[in-house]
C-alpha cells in the first residue's frame, strides 16, 4: 500500500505538539498528528501552573475554561521553615490541564490538522539521510502503516523515543530527571493564592516540594526530588510526609507519580527533515522542572522554520536549523542560566541553601510578575558563598572542556 503524504507530521499531541500542528496548519499546509493515548490530556501528569499571565497572553486567548486560578505571590520557606512572600501579581495561573491540552488539539484540528489518537509512533522513515516519514501503529486495531513527509516533529514529551531515533538526544541519566508525586487536595487553606516552594533535604532532596493552589480550598501539592539524593526513600513517601505535615486531614482527590526532565539543552534541535520541541527537546525549566510555556513557545519558533521548510520544498537541515538557532539566541540562553543556577543551588545543604535563600531574598528585581530573572539568580549565588562561585566555574570550565573534546 503507498504511505499516505503530509506535508508534516507531528507526533505528540501535548501542548508542543498540538501548537506546532496549529501553527503549520493555519500557513495551509497539510498536517497530521498522532498521539498514541486513547484522549488528549489524560491522565494528567502535570502540577498544572504556568506563567507570568502576561506571557500566555502573548500566545493565545486564554479561555477561562482551562483556567482553574491566577496567582498573585510565592512563598518560598526554607529548610529551616523560615517563609520568604513576594507579591507578584498574575505571576502565573493553574490550569485545568486536560481542558488545556484538550483546547490545543481542538486549535489543531480547527486549523486543518488530522488528529488520530491511539496512534503510536513506532519509528522514523529516512531516504537517504534525510528524515521523510513516521512508521505508525494504530493501536485500536493492531494495524501498522508508513506516512510521509517533508517534515516531521518531535513533541513526544518525556519518554520520547524520536530525537533518539533522529539521532539528536542520548538517554536521560539520573541526574537529568526529578522524580515526583503529587496529589490534587481538596480542602486545604489557600486563600491568599500564593504558589508555595517549600526547600531542604528532609523535604525534598534535590528538588522541592510544592503548592499550587487551584481554588481558595483545594491545591496540587506535590514533591520532585533528585533519586540520586533521596536516599531509599520514595518520592511518594516524600509526599505522604509533606501532606501531613501542610494539608493533615485533607481529602486526596487525584495522584500523579512521573518524571519530569530538567536537563541540559541538547546541541541541536534539527536534522535534515526533522525538528523535537518541548520536553523531548528538554527545553523545561532546568530550575523549576516546569515545561508548558517553554513548548507552546519551542512549538512557535520551530513552526516557523518547518513551514518555511516545506514551502522551499526541502524539509532541509540548512532551513530547520533557523529555528535551532533561534531558539538558542533566546529561550535557550535563559535556560542555560537556569540550568547553572540548578546545578549549584540543588546541591547546597540546608545550611547553605538557608543562606542563599536569605541573600536571594534581598536581590533588588530578582522576582517580577513575570517571574524569575535566571542572571539575578546565578549573580545573587555567587555572591552568597565563595565556594558557590567555585563550583559554578568549575561546572563551565568542565562544560567548555568536553565542548572541545566533542
Ligand atoms: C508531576 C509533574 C508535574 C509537573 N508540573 C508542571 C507544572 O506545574 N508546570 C509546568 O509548566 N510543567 C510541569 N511539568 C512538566 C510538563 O508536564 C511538561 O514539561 C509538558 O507537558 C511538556 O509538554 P510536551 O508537549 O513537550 O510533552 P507532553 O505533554 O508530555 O506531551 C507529549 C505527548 O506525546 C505523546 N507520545 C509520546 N510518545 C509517543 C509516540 N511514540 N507516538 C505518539 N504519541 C506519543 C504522549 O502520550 C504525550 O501526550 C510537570 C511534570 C510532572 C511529571
């Protein structure tokens, strides 16, 4: 049977890949995009918060239907449960992640894209060296068939298998990775709508644990710990503990256990016709974990080149590079800065953390409400402790030896 053709094809219909296929598809060109879960957005592996507001607002209308709150501070309490507010205005809201990725996908759809959900991508197609289609199993009948494409994107999230097979990422290694649970709480005192991140080893080894709230009564609490420091202890038992000690007696509404990756940004982001956004591109928040923004804009920059791509004919590397660069300039620069500034302040102990955390309290302009400036940050760590600027220029001497080695 011939393999039917798109112009591009799209695998992962998160929000990187629902807003790339939206993206191409309003410029007229022929899109598919598959998604091997049965329904979009489910189950939610998300704590659901994204920001600042103003940001979101740049890239689409927001419809109250996918919002569940807007916060207007953080709270940061330190090892030694000291608490640190910052009013920061529609710093960000909590989504209602199923309605979001469902919203999306719809976007897709209404631009012209053929979605298929429980659609896996199996393996990529090459003609010579270029990338040109997607091997694809149709898992409610078993059904297996070939697609072709000038281009095909990657968006397909944390457990992605296509930059792999495009050649662009190695595996994840443990210290790549926060582990995390969390739960939805109902019941729970959240009034102020302040996002809360609560620090220390005790809490949450190498990462932090959270509340996010998503009604005056009811939040997303969660942990995200490095398992390279957390001992034998499981992410699950870290949150049995931090629900006892924030919401005791609250009602547990929905569990979430997963992986969030907040590694290092991989080279490059194209071969000749393919690209990867989103968390397949670890293009998270290296500090945060968080990953929803960064893919809608990955998904914007990167659909600009892969239409333009297809509209010279190509698919080629020389044109899909554009947005590797692009980004690079931009979102991927910042990301750089959050990814030092998370490699020294994760590896502090609660003393220092303790100390850090005093002096990044007094930073002048370190939060606004559009969130955290990643410089200030690494400034701000260095000037708390000498030994914190001796292990970020040991992290960049040892960064540009193996660049030179490579
Ligand atoms: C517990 C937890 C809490 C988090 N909290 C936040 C938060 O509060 N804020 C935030 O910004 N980020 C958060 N994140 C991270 C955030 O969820 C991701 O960064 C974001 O979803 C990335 O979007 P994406 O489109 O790149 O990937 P995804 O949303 O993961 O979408 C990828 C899609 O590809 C599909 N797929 C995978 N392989 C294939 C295949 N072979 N064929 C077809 N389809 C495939 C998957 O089923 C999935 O639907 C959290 C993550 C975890 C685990």
């Amino acid at each position: 049977m011939r393999p039917e053709t798109f112009d591009v094809i799209v695998i992962g219909a998160g929000p990187a890949g629902s807003r790339a296929a939206e993206r191409v598809a309003s410029r007229g060109h022929s899109v598919l995009l598959i998604e091997k879960r049965g329904k979009i957005g489910t189950p939610v592996r998300c704590a659901e918060a994204i920001g600042p507001v103003s940001q979101l607002e740049e890239l689409m209308e927001i419809d109250k239907a996918f919002v569940s709150s807007v916060v207007n501070g953080i709270t940061v309490v330190s090892p030694k449960g000291r608490s640190f507010d910052a009013r920061m205005p529609r710093v960000g809201m909590i989504l209602d992640r199923t309605k979001f990725d469902e919203h999306l996908a719809a976007s897709a759809v209404k631009a012209g894209a053929v979605l298929r959900t429980s659609h896996q991508a199996v393996g990529l197609i090459r003609k010579g060296e270029k990338i040109s289609g997607v091997k694809i199993i149709d898992l409610s009948s078993g059904a297996r068939y070939s697609a072709v494409s000038f281009v095909v994107i990657g968006a397909d999230g944390v457990e992605s298998l296509s930059p792999r097979w495009a050649g662009l990422k190695q595996n994840l290694t443990t210290s790549d990775m926060l582990v995390c649970a969390q739960e939805t709480i109902e019941g729970i005192d959240v009034e102020k709508k302040f996002i809360e991140f609560h620090l220390g080893y005790d809490r949450a080894p190498g990462g932090y644990a959270w509340v996010f709230p998503k009604t005056s009564s009811s939040a997303n609490l969660g942990v995200g710990i490095s398992p390279l420091k957390a001992g034998n202890k499981t992410a699950l038992e870290y949150l049995n503990d931090f629900l006892e000690y924030r919401s005791p007696g609250g009602k547990r509404q929905r569990q979430v256990i997963g992986a969030c990756e907040v590694a290092k940004e991989l080279p490059s982001l194209a071969v000749d016709g393919y690209v990867v956004v989103g968390e397949a591109a670890n293009q998270n928040n290296p500090l945060s974990g968080g990953g929803i923004l960064s893919a809608l804009i990955a998904a914007d920059t990167a659909a600009e080149s892969v239409a333009e791509a297809v509209e010279a004919g190509t698919g080629s590397y020389e044109i899909l590079n554009r947005y590797s660069e692009n980004w690079k300039r931009s979102e991927g620069t910042r990301n750089d800065l959050f990814y030092k500034a998370a490699q020294v302040f994760y590896s502090l102990n609660d003393r220092k953390m303790e100390k850090a955390l005093k002096k990044l309290s007094r930073e002048p302009g370190l939060l606004s409400s559009l969130g955290a400036d990643p410089a200030r940050i690494v400034r701000s760590l260095l000037l708390s402790s000498p030994s914190l600027a001796f292990g970020i220029i040991l992290s960049i001497l040892k960064e540009k030896n193996n660049a030179g080695k490579n």
